[in-house]
C-alpha cells in the first residue's frame, strides 16, 4: 500500500495552489508521514495480536509479538517513505518480495511443525527472545528511516506526491459505491501506467477458441498472478494445523477468489462492456463459458494440490480419501465460482427505488456489493461446516454456475429479450400473411 500510494501523497489542489509557492513543503508533509506511521503501527499490531493468539502462544508471547509486528510495519513504511524521497521504487519491490517469501516459509514451518513432518518446539522464553530481538531491530531501523525520510520530503516532486493524491480521490468515487471491483480496475490501470509498453501479441483460433487463447497468451506475457495462486494451496494446510477444523473450507474459498479474480479479465471487460458483448454472433452462456476456463483449470489444479490437507496429513487422518477430494473440489468451487459473482457483478442501479437506512438513501443494489463473492462462497460450503454430506455442496455449485453463467436475473436483459421475442413473432406473422394465398371471388350474374 505505501508502494501504491506514496506513502506521503497529497491532492490535485494542494499540489496546484502550495507546491508552486516557494515554502518549505516538508512541514506540510510531515503530518502525513505521521498519519501513514500511525496506522502502519495500528493495523500490523492488530495483525500480530490476531495471529500470535490463534497461534496458542501465551500472554508474554502474544504482546511481545504484538509490539514486534507494528514496530516492524511502522519500519517499513518509514523505508517506503525514504526511497519515495530518493524517487526509487525497485527497492521497495525487492523488500515486499523477501517479506512474502519470508511469510510463505513461516507459513510452510507452522504446517511443518503441527503435522509431524519437521518436529520442533520453542519455549516461551525463546519465542519472547526473538520477538524482542526483532522489536530492537525494528526500532533501529524506524528510526533510521524515519530521519532520512524526514530529510528528503522537501525534495519529493509534485508529480510523485499528487499521483498518490490522484489514485486516492479517483478510489473514493469506486468506495462510496462499493464497487471494490472498480477499485481494482483503477490500481490495474495505475500498474499499467507504471509498466509503460508491451509488445503486441497476434491472437490465434477461431470463435469462442479465440477468447480462450487470449487468455493464455495474458497468463503467458504477465505469470505474478499464478505465484499468488501457488502461494494460496499453503492456506488450507495451515488452517488445518491451526485446528480450524471445519472453517478450513469456507476460509480457502475466501482466499482463492481473491487469488482467482486476476485471471478473469476477459470475463470482467465483456460483463462491463454489453455493447463489446452483443458484437459478438454469441450467447452471453457462451462467452461466459469461453471466459472462464483457464481460471477454471486453475482451480482444478488447486483443488489437486490441495487434497492431503483435507485428508488429514501427520499422525491422524481426518477423512478418507474420497471425502477429501470433495472437499477439495467443493472448496476450489466456491472460491472459482465467488470471483465470477465478483467480476461479473454489475454497477449499483441508482435509477430503482431507494431503501432508507441510517446512512441515507440507498439503491438496494449498493448493499448487496458487500457480498459480492461471499454469498456464493457461502452458499456453497455452507453445508461442509454443518457436517452435512460434500454431495450437497457440489449440487449447489453446479446450480450457482448456471445461474452466473447465464448473466444472472438483470431487468433489461430480461427486458430486451421480451422485446426481441416480440417482434420475432410479428415478423413470423407479416411473413406469413404475405405467404398465404389469395382468393378470388367469383361474380356470378
């Protein structure tokens, strides 16, 4: 977020009116550092507190850990302030990737350790240990970074302060309303803007073959999305080794269709863009389908890939192997099937009646934004945490596929094709009374 961001931005008007004045513009910048510092140190001790508890740590344990993780976000933000300074980003890029890979090796040992693979144990005492160990080091460098960064606000350009600035008020629109799909079309046009160019690619096939190639040869020239997707199959593993039991499917589902939603783009254009849609000599089921089945072969390979967690790995099995694989199936499901409900999902209509809430009128279709994706994934695993049979749950994936693979109940679809079949039937009527003979009536005297 602070790579995104700034993490010191400012808007369009403070840029226009301050920034041309010859003042020093770091006392204007330095309370927006703090604030950044502030919540990087809130919500990354949240972070830590939620972890190092459902981690079964003690009481000592879990605050020392605590104070470790927002002293360490705070630090890294204040690096991330520092090179904004210097106009270097690559840097940041490289300390996210060794955070990530560093967060996937922890999650790898926790999964190690729980199952019996690698046994080792840690006293409390050298768990606190590390953790202030970490907190001294945190420490040295938030304050380090918090100097040079204070050092360099007078010398971060405009343009750099009022992208941030930009990105922010044009995210507010999409937020107010709670359209988060949007919000991720205004961040994936920013990265493009970053990346600059890429070489065109001809397209191959014909028909619907086409639509689906284009999709491979976009997860060929852009693969960052496949090594989050590969990064996900530790989810339902860890889940396990933390006893969450039968919370294990519904939080991968979750996991996955935010891992699944980078893949649908062909699918989020075309559901955005009816005019593009109707062009085609295609059925909205039909494209629908075209769009969806690279994303869908992820998903299958997920779900093998993640079989020996629902199965139980270690000492104890917890089901036997064909239960596993529905459960496998039935979570990769749920996750696939929630990032079409959330890419494919259209706009608030704010021509329909409004519901009176506390907050104000609002479109009843605004509400429901909130559950874009996790009213499918509820739907489907629903019936995995009440212990019911898989069956069940593949019986509703199958249903919920259908429904959005048809585009959904939408009023002026349904309008257009009342419209359409009507005038198919006149037209069916004016060619056959153009068809039907003629009689001649005889005259008789």
């Amino acid at each position: 977020v602070s790579r995104i961001f700034g993490p010191v931005l400012a808007s369009a008007a403070e840029g226009f009116w301050l920034f041309d004045a010859p003042v020093d513009r770091s006392r204007f910048l330095r309370k927006r550092l703090r604030i950044a510092e502030i919540v990087s140190l809130v919500g990354g001790a949240i972070a830590g507190a939620l972890v190092s508890a459902l981690s079964g740590l003690s009481g000592r344990a879990i605050i020392a850990w605590t104070v470790a993780t927002g002293l360490s976000a705070a630090a890294l933000v204040a690096f991330a302030a520092a090179e904004q300074g210097a106009e270097r980003v690559r840097t940041v890029r490289v300390l996210q990737s060794v955070a990530m890979v560093l967060a996937g090796l922890l999650l790898l040992a926790l999964v190690s350790t729980a199952t019996g693979w690698y046994p080792m144990s840690i006293s409390t005492e050298l768990s606190v240990l590390i953790a202030w160990s970490v907190v001294a080091g945190a420490a040295l460098v938030l304050i380090v970074a918090l100097v040079v960064a204070n050092g360099r606000l007078n010398s971060i350009r405009r343009a750099r302060l009022m992208s941030g600035g930009s990105l922010v008020s044009g995210m507010q629109g999409a937020a107010f309303a709670l359209d988060f799909a949007l919000i991720r079309d205004i961040l994936q046009e920013r990265e493009a803007v970053e990346r600059g160019q890429v070489r065109a690619t001809r397209g191959r096939g014909m028909g619907l073959h086409a639509l689906v190639w284009r999709d491979v040869q976009r997860l060929l020239r852009f693969p960052k999305p496949l090594v989050t997707l590969a990064a996900t199959i530790v989810v339902p593993y860890a889940l396990q080794a933390l006893g969450l039991g039968r919370l294990t499917s519904p939080l991968s589902a979750l996991v996955l269709v935010a891992a699944m939603v980078p893949f649908f783009t062909s699918l989020r254009v075309l559901s955005r863009t009816k005019g593009l849609m109707r062009m085609m000599p295609f059925t909205t089921s039909q494209v629908r389908t075209a769009a969806s089945i690279v994303p869908a072969i992820l998903a299958l390979v997920w779900a093998l890939a993640t079989i020996p967690a629902f199965h139980g790995i270690g000492d104890a099995a917890r089901m036997d192997w064909f239960h596993a694989v529905l459960y496998a199936l039935v979570t990769a499901a749920a996750g696939f099937i929630g990032a079409i409900r959330w890419v494919s999902a259209k706009p608030a209509d704010y021509s329909t009646p409004m519901v009176a809430t506390q907050a104000g009128a609002m479109p009843p279709s605004l509400m429901f934004n909130l559950l874009r994706g996790l009213d499918m994934v509820a739907l489907i695993t629903i019936w995995l945490v009440l212990g019911l049979s898989p069956w069940i749950g593949v019986v509703a994936a199958i249903l919920a596929y259908s429904f959005l693979r048809m585009g959904g109940l939408d009023q002026q679809e349904l309008q257009q094709m009342q419209e359409e079949s009507r005038r198919q039937l006149a037209e069916q009527k004016r060619i056959a009374q153009n068809e039907r003979p003629v009689r001649k009536k005889v005259v008789r005297r």
